[in-house]
C-alpha cells in the first residue's frame, strides 16, 4: 500500500530535550516537505527537500533541522524543544511539485511541557 | 506574499442538501493549482479535488465541484447531497508553481452535517 509515515504519532516531551519525528514513504517520491499546524493558522511549511542530500527552508523554520539521507526517509529533528513548538505536524510527498498531489502523513501531535 | 483566504471559519449544512465553502486566493502566477483538502477527525489530509489554473472547465469528482473564477481569484467547492461523513474541516490551497512546492493553506472551514 503506497503510503506516508510518521512515527510517533504521539508525543509529550519537556523544553530542551532533543527529539526526532521519522517521516518514510514507499511510493519513490522525490519531493517531501513539513508542515506544522494550529488552530486558526492552517498549515504552514517548516522544511521541504527536493532530493535526497537537497534541502531547503519552509515558512517557518526556527528551531527545527531536518536531513535527507535516503531518498524514502525525511526526518524532522528538534534539538531544543519549546513549548511554542507544541504542534501537529504533518509529511507530505510527492513525485515533484507544482503539478503534483502531495500525500499526507498521518500526523504527529508534539507537546512540549 | 501569497495568500489564501477562507472567510467562513464555520458552516453548517443539512445532510443531503447543498453546501458551498468559500475561497479566494491572490498571486501574480500565471500558471498555478488549487486544491481543497478534508480533515476529518482522524486528522488525516485527504485531497478532495484539484483544478489547474489554465484550465477553464470547472473540476468536478462526484458529489464534489469547483466554481473556479480566475480573474476574481475565486475557488469555491460545493458539495452536493451532503452526508454525515462529510463532516470535517476543509483547506483550501495553492501551490502557485513554485519550485519550493509550497502548499499555501487558508485556515479552515469547519463544516457540520446536520441529521
């Protein structure tokens, strides 16, 4: 089944410990991007990688850093957590942009205390 | 910037009527997509549709259909026969063209079906 995955799924965590969302998909995308969500904002770009070893900063980068070593795999790493990076956050992939459908993980729902 | 707006942060319909969530969007693209994603409680992102820019005829995927109105920036869905299971939130979005392939979401319709 061609999908995207995150783990974990769930998250409470305390300020200032390091902490790494996994992101995979099996469907050979070229494209993967984080997404972080509140409530009345929508969803907004964290970091987007257009290859493997290619990446780039989103909307809202600050305080995350994320790495593309294999070409299935787009970790997203919190090396100092704050609580205003309590969030749900979203991968997505795709075979390319512009034209392309984006597909969705499940979501992370990250608290920091 | 590149914006996309959804006025109606909430709506209500009643199942099996007729429903249409509002959008509007600005960018000096030319050639750009739009789509409406479903969020249901499960939180997963779900596409419902998409319309390319340089494409007149409105999308449409089964009770799903855009009104696609370019020169007003305009990009309604309207769902039909409305069922309990379309309850959910619904985000508008563009991509632009950009090669950062950057969704832009607007902040979400949250749409009740009433019994």
């Amino acid at each position: 089944e061609a999908q995207v995955t995150q783990n974990p799924r769930y998250l409470i965590t305390v300020t200032g410990k390091k902490l790494t969302v996994t992101c995979s998909q099996n469907m050979n995308h070229e494209y993967m991007s984080w997404y972080r969500q509140d409530p009345g904002l929508g969803l907004r770009q964290i970091y987007y990688s257009m290859n493997v070893e290619v990446t780039d900063k989103g909307d809202v980068p600050e305080g995350y850093k994320v790495s593309r070593k294999e070409k299935r795999n787009f970790p997203l790493i919190l090396e100092s957590p704050s609580p205003n990076q309590t969030s749900l956050y979203f991968c997505a992939s795709s075979f390319g942009t512009e034209t392309y459908e984006q597909y969705f993980g499940p979501g992370t729902r990250l608290t920091v205390t | 910037a590149q914006t996309v707006t959804q006025s109606q942060p909430e709506m209500s319909v009643q199942e099996a009527e007729t429903v249409t969530l509002s959008c509007t969007y600005d960018t000096s693209e030319s050639d750009y997509y739009l789509f409406w994603y479903k969020q249901p409680p499960s939180r997963q992102m779900i596409l419902v549709i998409r319309q390319e820019a340089y494409k007149q005829q409105n999308a449409t995927e089964n009770r799903f259909s855009v009104n696609f109105q370019k020169a007003a920036k305009s990009f309604s869905l309207k769902i039909s026969d409305s069922q309990l299971g379309d309850a959910a939130m619904y985000f508008c979005a563009s991509n632009y063209g950009g090669s950062q392939g950057n969704l832009i979401f607007g902040k979400g319709t949250k749409l009740s079906v009433k019994p």
